[in-house]
C-alpha cells in the first residue's frame, strides 16, 4: 500500500472541506477501498475517515417513506424491521451480498460507490480504460463471462457489482449529496451511476468533494416485491444476473411494475420499456414473456457470456409470474 | 504431538508454552514524531494499548505485528476467506479490510480473549468435541466468527435463506451455512463446524 496521510474529521462541513484537496478519498467501511488500494488501483494521497459522522440512523420521512442514512451499515438496513416489512426487496438483495463480515463493516454510501470486479480493472499489470483511461480493454479480448450484455461501450464492458444498488433502483430512491459549496442536492438513484461511453474512469456523476449523505427511500409501492439473484455459488457470490421487481396486479390487470437488474451493465439496469409494457396488460405469462424480451431487446454479448442474455429474459419472465402467482 | 500442539494454537489462538504474548519490541512502530504516523487506542481482550502506527496498518496488522496476538490469521488479506475475523464492538470484521486506525477507542476481541478464567468458550470446546478443523488455521477466524453469527442470529438479523424476513430466524443447519459463508476452510471440516456451532447451543432456545 502507498503511503497516506489519515484524518478523521468530527463535522460533514468539515469533511467534504478535507476531501476536496488533491489525493484526497473519503473512507467509510473500507471494505473495497482499502482492498484496491492493496492492489495498488486506488492509490489515494490523504483518506478522510466518515465513518463517525452522525449518518448512521434509518427515520421515517414526512410522506411515509424512510431515509438511510449514508452510514447505515448494510446489516443495520437488513436488520431494520421498517425495511423488512416495507421494502422486503432491499433487505432481500442486502442479505444476498457479500458476507455477514463484509455487511457489518460496509457502509450505504459506500455500497453504491464500490468499484466494479472486473478482474483486468483489478490487474495492474492489464490495459484497463477504467483504470487508465485509454490504455484499452482487456476484458474485451479477455475472458468475459461476467461482463456486460447491456449499455457496454467499446471502451468499457464492466458490470456495476452491487445488489443493494439494483433494490433501490426498483424503489425509485433518491441519493441526499453534500457538496463542497455547503449546499445539498438530491438526485435519482438511476442518475447516481452512468454507463461507460468513452469515460468509464467514471463510474458516477457526483463532483469531486460530493459526500452521499444519506438514501431516500419514497413510501413503498403497492404490491408484492422480490428481488432474485443468480450466481455461480449459493452464497457469497456476485450475481451473474439479478432482478429486482415490484409487481401491483388488481382485478388481473398490471396497475404498476418496476424493475431493475444487476449483473449485466455498468450501473444498476432500469428497463423501462419493459416497465411501460407491463403497465395496462393482463398479469399473465404471455405479458411477462413479452417484457422479458423488452429487457433484453438491446442486448449484446461478449465471447463468453452469451447465457446472460437468456437469463436475464427467463429471471425477468419467473420473477414476475411468481409475484403474480403464488 | 504436532496435533495437538495444532489443536492448542487454533481453539486458544496461542502456540503451545507461549504466555498472553507481549508487545515485539522490534516490530514497533516508528516514533510518535515520524510525520503521518496516528495514535490508536485499541482495548483489545479488555487490555488498552496506545499505538503509535503508519496509518497503512491494518487492525489485522496492528493485532499480529504490534501486539504479538497472532491468534487471528492472515489468510487472503482481502475479505474474501475469513481467516482475520475479530469482534470489533461485539460484531464480527474482517480485521484485514479495517483501518487499525479507523478503530482508535474502539473494543476487539480476538480468539485469544474468549476463554474466561482458564475456561474455554462454548464454542472452542465444541470444536475440539466434533473436531471442527483439520489444519486449524482458519479456526480462529471461524469461532469468532460463530461467536458474532450467534449474537446476530438472536438479535433477529435475516440472512439470505431466512424464509420469512419479518420472523425471527432459526438457528437451523442452512441457516448456519449461509451465516458462515464468509469463513472458507480449505480443509473442508465443514460438517464438523456446522456440528460445533449447532452443539455450542445445546440447551438454548430456539
């Protein structure tokens, strides 16, 4: 690890102030920066510790909903029994990531900023454009079964590798930033992340300095939620695919359907499309086959990861009819 | 013999005639006016220790190198096996993925601080009773880890196989094997371990 300097400063006024000098990284968990910074990808020059600033507390909000605060760890927000009742899906993709370990120590804020897994991005020794902006991809003569089907770039075919991300997605949240000039701004959950065109060393759009404060949960959707998860292994294991889906059918009629999808693009998927199919018709398998191929219209494979596009239409198509049914 | 001394070193996290080991004098920090090093307090098996360290220093670093406990095993040292599991405030980390740092004023038990008065904890003499280990190096990491998976499981915590996350979860084989998944053992002495932490409960609720 390369050297740094290390503050843990007691304000958030007083931290986004620290983190705005050049080298500087916030540091909350650590679970995945101190992991790349192991490997040499992060090589911050000066870490200002968060991870004691008062964001760790889940209220309710004023229109019925729930704001998380950025520190939450990720067992704080499984474990919170609002979160279990209301938003079962967001508690069923936490307990689906990672390890029980890993899930004391990670932070919500720090969740959604985790790099992707991309073995070549790990791999300081490969091109990555992600890494090291125009160096190239080696994912994409590499091997490539865990990468991306949908939204890739010729620049960048990675995949974002959170579970918690895709829930929040399908809930329509909102991320609470602090910015360096003081003030907060709020931003949808599907604008936090952006796909890779020809910059993929971004993962986000936040500015440099900008600290997610918290997550704001609106009040949960009606019907019946799930989030599933497939991967190679039957626990502690990155999804090779993942939905998460809301499903309101009344009188046999689909009145709402959200969805999104991990595993296959470079942020959390928000297949709206397939959303806007669903919406009207009847909540039967002929609807549901018809936004699984919605989902994957677009999709493109690589060399080794053709089955995702398969996959992601069947999860789609079994996640819906399960909520629809049983 | 060599089993048994292996047995010794992983169910109490010491090498066999070693005391409560004690500082290394030469794997001490640089002095306290190096520029960059932090000052840590750590309580550590209810013993406070001021550290001055290179602010790189793992929690897990800080535990073997500065404070000679090298009961907890550096495995992957990158989250993934679980050999480096302590109780950081009575919850369990991966002390290879922590700052020493980050945790100044904080609490951390390591395998060394579970057995009271000569007595070992529950479950290192359940893992000796099933023989929970081959190897034993992982064996720290996974009592810890039982330990804080135990404590979870009673506060209710949902796990990916709880089938219904409103209720409160069961201490069932498949609960146990998902709660653990962050403990890897090469040796394979899984069986053995889900026995262990199933038997350390014998006479519990639930």
């Amino acid at each position: 690890m390369r050297a740094f300097t290390y503050e843990r400063p007691d304000s958030i006024a007083a931290a986004v102030q620290a983190a705005s000098q050049p080298g500087a990284v916030f540091i909350a968990g650590g679970t995945n920066l101190l992991d790349l910074m192991k490997v040499d990808v992060e090589r911050p020059r000066h870490l200002v510790d968060v991870s004691r600033l008062p964001l760790r507390n889940i209220t309710e909000t004023d229109d019925g909903g729930l704001r998380v605060g950025a520190l939450a760890s990720n067992t704080d927000v499984a474990a919170d029994s609002r979160v279990r009742q209301r938003y079962p899906l967001l508690a069923q993709a936490v307990v689906n990531g990672a390890s029980a370990q890993l899930r004391n120590q990670a932070t919500t804020g720090g969740n959604l900023l985790q790099r992707t897994r991309c073995p070549y991005f790990y791999d300081v020794a490969m091109p990555c454009n992600k890494r090291k902006p125009g160096s190239g991809c080696s994912a994409l003569q590499g091997y490539n079964r865990m990468h991306a089907i949908l939204g890739a770039s010729t620049d960048c075919i990675a995949v974002h590798p959170s579970d918690m991300a895709v829930a929040m997605t399908a809930l329509h949240a909102e991320v609470e930033l602090h910015t360096p000039s003081g003030a907060d701004r709020r931003l949808p959950i599907s604008e936090l992340h952006r796909l890779p065109g020809e910059a993929p060393d971004h993962d986000t759009t936040l500015a440099p300095g900008e600290l997610i404060t918290a997550v704001i949960l609106p009040p949960a959707p009606s019907g019946r939620q799930v989030y599933r998860k497939v991967r190679d292994r039957a626990s502690y294991a990155f999804a090779l695919v993942s939905v998460a889906a809301v499903l309101d059918v009344v009188d046999g009629t689909v009145r709402d359907a959200r969805l999104a999808l991990g595993g296959v693009a470079h942020k959390p998927w928000h297949p709206r499309e397939a959303e806007r199919e669903l919406v009207g018709a009847p909540a039967q398998p002929d609807s549901f086959e018809t936004a699984g191929q919605a989902v994957v219209k677009d999709a493109e494979a690589q060399r080794d990861n053709e089955f995702k596009i398969p996959l992601a239409q069947r999860l789609v198509v079994r996640t819906l009819s399960d909520l629809a049914g049983g | 013999m060599l089993g048994m001394a292996s047995l010794v070193t992983a169910v109490l996290g010491r090498q066999l005639q070693a005391q409560q080991p004690q500082a290394n004098p030469s794997l001490q920090t640089k002095p306290a006016t190096a520029p960059g090093n932090v000052a840590v307090r750590l309580t550590v098996n209810g013993q406070v220790h001021d550290l001055t360290l290179d602010p790189r220093t793992t929690l897990l670093d800080a535990l073997r190198d500065h404070l000679g406990l090298t009961g907890t095993k550096k495995g992957c040292d990158h989250g993934q096996c679980g050999a480096c599991t302590v109780l950081v405030n009575g919850q369990r980390f991966n002390a290879c993925l922590s700052l020493a740092a980050q945790r100044d004023g904080e609490s951390v038990v390591t395998i060394e601080g579970l057995a009271e008065s000569g007595r070992l904890h529950p479950l290192q003499q359940a893992f000796i009773k099933h023989d929970g280990f081959q190897c034993g190096y992982c064996t720290p990491g996974q009592i810890c880890s039982a330990v804080g998976m135990l404590d979870e499981l009673e506060r209710g915590i949902p796990s990916a196989v709880s089938p219904h996350l409103a209720a409160a979860p069961e201490a069932s084989v498949d609960e146990i094997r998902e709660r653990m998944s962050g403990n890897i053992c090469r040796c394979s002495a899984y069986p053995n371990i889900v026995a262990a932490i199933l038997d350390s409960r014998a006479g519990r609720p639930g």
